[in-house]
C-alpha cells in the first residue's frame, strides 16, 4: 500500500495589536484557512513581536486571546492546523539569539519594511527589536522547519532574509533545517473607511466582532467617488473603496453588475451603496460573529487549542534547537 503524500509545511504568524479586522480577516486569515486541507499547517500569534510598537495601554495577553477568537471563529481548525502563541515556545527567544549571530546588520538596514514603517510611523529612534524584527521572523519559520511562507508578490523582499540567513546556516553548518521558498498567493488589501489601507493605527477599520449597529456606521462614514458629488452625476466604481467591498461581499454576478451599471450612470447614489453594502457586510460577518461568541463563552476551549497547539510545536522547536547549538558548538 502507498503511503501518503506527505504536505508540505505552511507557517506564518500575525500581531496580536487588537482584535482583527475585516482587512485581516480577507487578507489573512481566509487565504489561511483555504490552505488547510492542502498543507501541514501552523499558525501563530505573534506576541513577542507586538512589543516591537509598544505602548502603555497595550495588554498583549489580552490581545492574542482577542485574535484566537478571530482565528477559531473565522474558520482555522485546530484538527487541520496547529495554532499556537509565539511566546508558548520557549526555545524561541535561545534560537533567535543564535540566528542574530550570523545576521549582517546590513542586511537589516536594507529590509525595505524597516525604513517604510520608520518613515511612515515618524519613528525618531528605533528600538533594537524594531531593527531584528526579521531576524525573529525568520527564527519563527525556521524553528519550525517551515517550507513554505504565504505572501503577496509584492511582498517577497520580505522573506528574503529569512531564505539569506538559512543559507547562511547551511553553508557553514549543513542542514539544520529546510530553506523556506514562497508560496505565492493573492491576499486582498481592503480599504479603510478613508481609502487608506484598513489599519488599527488609522482608526479607519471594521473589526471582525464589532456590532452591526458599528459595522453600519463605519460603512457609512466611508469615503466615495470624489467626481460624483450629486445623485445623478456618473460614477467611477473601479476608484471607489466601496465597490471594492462591494466585489467581496455581493457573491450574485448578476448584481455586482447591476451596482456598478446603476453607479455609472448616475441612477445610484453613494447613500444607496453604503446601505446595501452595510447589509451584505453584516449578513457576511453573522456567521462568524455567532462562532465568536459562543467560543468567547468558553474561554478554556481557546486556551486548550493554544496549549494543544504549542505541545505539538515545541516538540519540532527542541529538536531544532538542540541541532542549532550542536553545530554551533554551544553543546
């Protein structure tokens, strides 16, 4: 008899800086649940790496509860992926030490992440683990013997320290473990309600467990066509942030088409989108809102997936690790 294909393993991991939103929900965590059935899958809540913008309101452990709820609710399974907090594997912090190492502070100051996000945030004086973030990045995937890393084409620069640093380890080394490639995918940029990319820091977002009373008032403060300021006037919907929710949330062909006829010509107004389109948002999110709850009801469930998930982890991260400081002669 045959044995079984084995899948190939999927990691990646998010922030926990609050509950998620719809941009993470469509952007992440869907294409992660669609990657299931096809792959050996983990998924993990970023904490240590939400420090990197802390603050004094912050409460990390809070937060990464928020974002399991999200996780479980919006469709990741703990019988198909292994779902796990970032600082529940205690070989982390040791093995992202001996990877900044051998990690050229070159190649940090180059990450093109690292000089947006100082520029953008107006960051005076960057903290050390703002700088090593893609150090620990690469240590999440590694440690875990990740061989493949989801993300955007636009956004490959952002794996590629993490495939520099596992050649590196290799080279002088041998295998300590796989050389990570891409798994190439289209994650969808949904725009907050000030046409910018839906952020926390923007205040411009719909989180996932919000009401439909907030998720209806949001919708409604969105910005529209700017070239049709009067109902009659033609619209633009290919420029308009909420068509571009509208393709996500109104699944009949026939009546996207219909929304965008009517907007061209001028027949419907932009009160009129946001109305239908607040409906179809909220009839969306229901499901998922309803999961939520109830798991949000029964905290020791969410708390048992993580546990569950972080055992299975650790066991891969200790053999990792002991390798690592084998060949490095720490042991």
């Amino acid at each position: 008899m045959n044995e079984p294909k084995r899948k190939k393993r999927v990691v990646s991991g998010i922030r926990p800086t609050g509950p998620l939103h719809i941009g993470h929900l469509h952007g992440v965590i869907e294409p992660w649940r669609d990657m299931q059935d096809d792959y050996d899958c983990y998924f993990f809540i970023a904490d240590y790496h939400a420090l990197t913008n802390w603050s004094e309101n912050m409460d990390v452990k809070k937060n990464a509860m928020e974002v399991a709820l999200d996780m479980l609710a919006s469709g990741l399974d703990p019988e198909k992926s292994t779902i796990f907090r970032q600082s529940d594997i205690v070989e982390i912090p040791q093995f992202h030490l001996v990877l900044s190492m051998f990690s050229p502070v070159g190649w940090l100051l180059r990450n093109p992440t690292y000089k947006d996000q100082v520029e953008q945030l107006k960051i005076e004086s960057p903290n050390y683990g703002f700088l090593g973030y893609p150090v620990l990045q690469s240590a999440d995937v590694l440690m875990y013997e990740g061989e493949l890393v989801p993300i955007g084409k636009d956004q490959a620069a952002h794996l590629n320290l993490t495939i520099d640093l596992a050649e590196t380890m290799t080279t002088k080394f041998g295998k300590l473990f796989p050389v990570p490639e891409y798994l190439h995918s289209e994650f969808a940029t949904v725009p907050g309600s000030d046409n910018r990319k839906m952020s926390k820091s923007y205040g411009n977002v719909i989180n996932i467990k919000d009401s439909e009373k907030q998720t209806t008032k949001v919708i409604k403060s969105y910005y529209t066509d700017p070239l049709k300021p009067y109902m009659g006037d033609p619209g633009h919907p290919n420029d308009c942030p909420v068509f571009y929710l509208d393709k996500i949330y109104v699944k009949d062909k026939d009546e996207l088409g219909r929304i965008r006829k009517t907007c061209e010509s001028g027949e419907r107004g932009c009160g009129q989108c946001k109305a239908e389109l607040a409906e179809a948002c909220n009839n969306y999110l229901r499901p998922i809102r309803e999961r939520r709850a109830e798991l949000e009801q029964n905290p020791e469930k969410v708390l048992k997936v993580l546990a569950d998930g972080a055992e299975k982890a650790r066991k891969i991260a200790e053999k990792v690790l002991a390798r690592t400081l084998k060949a490095v002669t720490i042991r």
